[in-house]
C-alpha cells in the first residue's frame, strides 16, 4: 500500500466526503426513525413527531394522523403547542437582556413591576429576577382562580389575580432556598422583562429570539395558513380539545406553538456553543444558578429525569454512565405532551411531541429522548 493511501485509511478517508456525510445522516435517520416507531407503539398515541440534530446534521420522523379524521402524518411542519417549552424562550430572553445591560438576573421583580409585591414576605429578600427564572421565588405553581369557558381556559389568569395573591399570602419560602414549579414566577418574569423593555412580551420576544434565529413558525398567534397544519390535542379522556387563544398573561409559561423544524433550528443554536454571535447571551443562558445540593426541597422537577441544577429555565441533568450532561424542559398545554433536550459537549439535541395527555406517555418519551441522546452522544 502506498504511504498517501495508508494515511488516507488512518486519517478515517477511506470514503469521499460526500459518501461519508450521506453515511452519517443514513445512520441517524435509522436511529431517529427506529426509537420513533417502537415509541409510537408502546405508547398507543394518536400521532408522534420525533426529531434530532446532531452535528449540524437533522431528521424528523412523524408517526400517526397530525388531525383527526385526516390523512396528513406529523412532519416537520407540522404546529403544536409547546407548553412550558415556553420558559426555556422567556429564559433566554432574560439572557438577552442581561447580556445588553437592560436588566441584571439580580434585580428585584418590583423594580419593573412595583405592583407585584409581596408585603408580608419581602424584607431583605426580595424576589429577584433570577428567583423567577429557576423556580424558586416561593411561589406556587398556578394563582387560584376560576376555570374560564372551554373555548377560552385561561381568561381568568389575569394580573390582578397575582397581584392580589402576592399581596394577600406570605410566600411559601425564602426565595432562593427552595424549588417549586411555577407557571405563576415565570409569568410574572414576562412581566417584568416586557416592562424593562417598554415593549409587548410577544413582541420582544420575537424581536430579540425568534427573529434573529429565523424561527418564523414559533408564535403565541398563529395565522390561517399555519392553523392548517395544527396537530390538535386530546384530554385525559382521549376526546380532541379545541385550540384556544393563548392571551396576554401566559405568555412567559407556557402560551408558545412552534414545529419541529422550528425546534431543532432553535437547538442547533444552542449547540453552537463557540460561536462569537450573540456569546454573552448563550453563556448567561446556559449557566447553572442553583444547584439541587443546599436547597430545602425541591419539588416538580424530576418527571423527565432527575434535577441536578438550574439554569434560566433549563433543567440540567448530570452526566450519569454513558449519557452526556443534558439540558432539558418538557412541556404540556391543550392536549398536547412535548419535550426537548441537548448535550451542549456532543453537539447533539432532541425534540419529541405526542398529541395526548397521557402522564405515563410523557415519561416514558422523556426517558426515550435521553436514552436516544446517550447512544447518539454517547460521553
């Protein structure tokens, strides 16, 4: 063998480039492909969309009716809502801002939104903005409120529900102690960020994210063309729900639709960890700012894998055997079971939706998502 051939085989050249790219989408095709349809069949869901970027490269698999009585399958453009996915983009908006000076992650919420104090338990502690961001503002979860009609549920989430709660209840612990889910803290940052800024939440947000990342399907409105390619969901019952308005105050939650090819795009972002781009607002979003060692209790945090650490909106998951370190969030809204999550060191991400409300589907998603991970990038 001729010494330019041997270094050639040594230097992994034995195929041309274009051969061996072909080679490596082939691949994760399969794999993408393979753990879609043994989750769509141990699942029994109505559909399923899997995707995966991995090195730049992507594949979407869709599984299933995208809407009842159709014959679409879920692609790539297929839209759906992606609940508390939501938090992980108002986090990497509190980045952005941050990273620009508007506002710093240690700023009290009443410093934007006076009317949002908390009396009986703010001293010298206030809720800062970054309390908001990892769920530990000693918040609950949701402001008690009336249910809304079904063609409108969330009319009754209103500002002046939480306003009236902070001023009438202590919160449930110190912030900064503890960890609670809360839809509540994260619309109450949307809140504070839109005041900060001097612009509508759906309007900074897609000035400052969605824009300059080209994710031009992720919206709280979807248009007449984009509803077409609705994957509706469907209740604990397995009846179809209605797709309804998302408002003006759930907007920080969980009040987001986006699709696949939308989702990865946005990952892919995140993956480009050395990039000179935008750097100061990847690195703010992606640090951890409370870690599970040291806190009281930490509660809601643990159903799509164990909570090692916080960042703004991002659950971070140790490595643990052959799996990366992953960051994550799920979400869930209107019928519809979604997550997300990337290994920042393997240049590798996942997304996964199923349209049913089904708590044991969504866990087991979730475990497939990280299992799928490992074996694609693997530590």
């Amino acid at each position: 063998m001729r010494r330019r051939d041997a270094l050639a085989l040594l230097a992994g050249a034995a195929l041309p480039w274009p051969l061996r790219a072909r080679a490596g989408q082939a691949e994760l095709d399969e794999a993408v492909g393979f753990t879609g349809q043994v989750l769509y069949l141990a699942l029994k869901v109505p559909a399923l969309i899997i995707g995966v970027v991995r090195n730049g490269e992507s594949s979407i698999q869709g599984f299933g009716r995208r809407a009842d009585g159709g014959d679409a399958t879920p692609d790539g453009d297929t839209l759906f809502r992606i609940g508390s996915i939501t938090k992980a983009f108002t986090g990497q908006l509190l980045a952005s801002l941050a990273a620009d000076g508007v506002v710093s992650l240690a700023d009290p919420l009443t410093k934007y939104v006076p009317e949002f104090t908390a009396p009986l338990s703010e001293g010298g502690r206030p809720i800062r903005l970054v309390d908001l961001a990892t769920h530990s503002a000693g918040l609950p979860r949701e402001v008690p409120h009336e249910p809304g009609p079904a063609d409108n549920p969330f009319v009754n989430i209103t500002p002046d529900a939480f306003a009236g709660w902070l001023k009438a209840n202590p919160l449930l612990y110190t912030p900064g102690t503890s960890i609670l889910y809360s839809n509540f803290g994260f619309d109450l940052l949307a809140a504070a960020l839109s005041a900060a800024a001097q612009k509508p939440y759906p309007d900074l947000l897609s000035d400052r994210v969605l824009k300059p990342l080209g994710l031009a399907e992720t919206t709280f409105a979807p248009s007449p063309g984009q509803t077409q390619r609705l994957m509706q969901g469907h209740g604990f019952d397995g009846a179809a729900l209605p797709d309804v308005p998302t408002g003006s105050v759930i907007v920080g939650s969980g009040g987001l639709r986006s699709t696949p090819r939308d989702l990865l795009s946005w990952l892919k972002w995140h993956l480009d960890r050395f990039a000179n781009d935008r750097a100061a607002e990847r690195l703010i979003d992606h640090a951890a700012y409370l870690w599970r060692d040291g806190l009281v209790s930490v509660v809601g945090m643990d159903e799509s894998g164990p909570m090692t650490a916080m960042g703004l909106g991002w659950v971070i998951m140790a490595p643990e055997g052959d799996r990366p370190l992953i960051m994550q969030k799920a979400g869930g809204l209107q019928g519809i079971f979604c997550y997300v999550a990337f290994a920042p060191s393997r240049n590798t991400g996942v997304m996964v939706a199923i349209k049913a409300f089904d708590f044991n589907a969504a866990l087991a998603m979730g475990k497939a998502a990280n299992d799928l991970l490992a074996e694609l990038a693997p530590r």
